[in-house]
C-alpha cells in the first residue's frame, strides 16, 4: 500500500494472485455479496474483509475471493439478484424464500 496508487484491494490482490497469500480482496462484488448475505455485513470495505477472513475457514481463504466475485458478479447482481438461481439463498439474509 506504500506504493503511489496501490490501496488495500490492489495490494491484496498481488499478495493472494502472485505470492500465494490468503487474503481477502474486498471489491464492490464482494462487498455487496458479503452484506446482503449477511455472511460478513460491515460499512467499510476494511469491516467486511475482516469478517470474512473470520468466517472462512482458513484452507477456504486462498480462493474464496474469487469465488465470492464471480459469484456476485453473475447470480447475486447489484440491480437484480438471480435469488431463484442462487446455490446458497437458504443461508442468505435477502434471498432466503419465506
């Protein structure tokens, strides 16, 4: 983060893709996904990485990132949630049927 334009999600971007490192890099899939879920809700993109680094399982962390983008980027969507196509909707906060 000391480099000029590099923030947390960049940095930990390179650490988890280039050196191996599980981190959590928080974007505004993730941070959308993590809220709305309920699985890490936080104000901050600092809050919900800190959640989700406690609520994932340590042998989880190294991919989960991806996984949590790709999965707000094509089923839980900002404008309109694919809830009926949703693998976890009866863990979700929002999507969970009545």
């Amino acid at each position: 983060e000391a480099l000029p334009g590099v923030g947390r999600k960049t940095a930990n971007v390179v650490l988890n893709t280039a050196f191996g490192e599980p981190t959590m890099a928080v974007d505004t899939h993730i941070f959308r996904v993590a809220n709305r879920t309920g699985l890490a809700p936080g104000r901050t993109p600092l809050a919900v990485e800190l959640g989700l680094l406690k609520c994932i399982p340590p042998a989880y962390r190294m991919h989960a990132h991806h996984w949590l983008i790709l999965h707000g980027r094509y089923v839980c969507q900002a404008r309109r949630p694919l809830c009926e196509h949703c693998q976890v909707r009866a863990h979700c906060d929002q999507g969970r049927p009545a």
